[in-house]
C-alpha cells in the first residue's frame, strides 16, 4: 500500500502505535542489557554479549521498516506475535486492518 493511501489520521495512528511498540522493545532490550551486564566479568564475556546485542539491533532495525509502504507488514507480524491489538488498530481503515490480519495469518503458517 502507497503512501498515498493513507490518510493523515491513519498516519497519524500508525506513527503513534509504531512509536510505541518500538519505544517498548527498547525498553526491554535496555532491561535485558543492564540483566546481562552484571554478569559479564572478563573481556571475552564482553565481546560476546557485544555481539548478541549487534543481533538484536539487526533484529529490530529488519522488523521494524518505519516507511508506510512496509507499516502493515510490521503490524501484521506485531499482532501475530500478540505486541499490538486489534483495538490499537481502530481508525485505520477497514482494508488496511484486514491485510494486517492476512499477514498475521500468513506469518504464522511460516
């Protein structure tokens, strides 16, 4: 779906929910950060955990595309994984919440 298809309360909508979800991963991955900090005592403790987090910020940046041409594959894969819900979605279009849900289905047949 094109940018042009989105109106600006939708857009709206999605920056503030894509907003959220993104600030709340953070927000674990910072918990989890300082979790596994305390444990590292040598300098290879330190490079693996540098390593793990270099995935974890591979993870995110793949999973979360901010361009509205990718926002509802990003939301499909967030409710399939029970991040966002349907609630969340009301004032998106009829359309644009039923692909959300196509893509939640189609993921988690994969």
């Amino acid at each position: 779906m094109s940018q042009q298809g989105w109106t600006n309360p939708e857009k709206e909508i999605a920056r503030n929910l894509y907003t959220k979800v993104v600030l709340e991963e953070y927000d674990e991955i910072i918990k989890d950060f300082k979790k596994r900090a305390q444990k590292v005592k040598t300098r290879d403790e330190f490079w693996e955990m540098e390593r793990y987090f270099e995935e974890v910020h591979k993870d995110l940046e793949a999973r979360f595309d901010p361009r509205y041409s990718q926002i509802l594959f990003v939301f499909g894969s967030l409710l399939r994984r029970g991040r966002i819900n349907n609630e969340q979605l009301k004032g998106l279009s009829n359309e644009k919440i039923n692909e959300i849900h196509r893509i939640a289905e189609l993921s988690y047949k994969e």
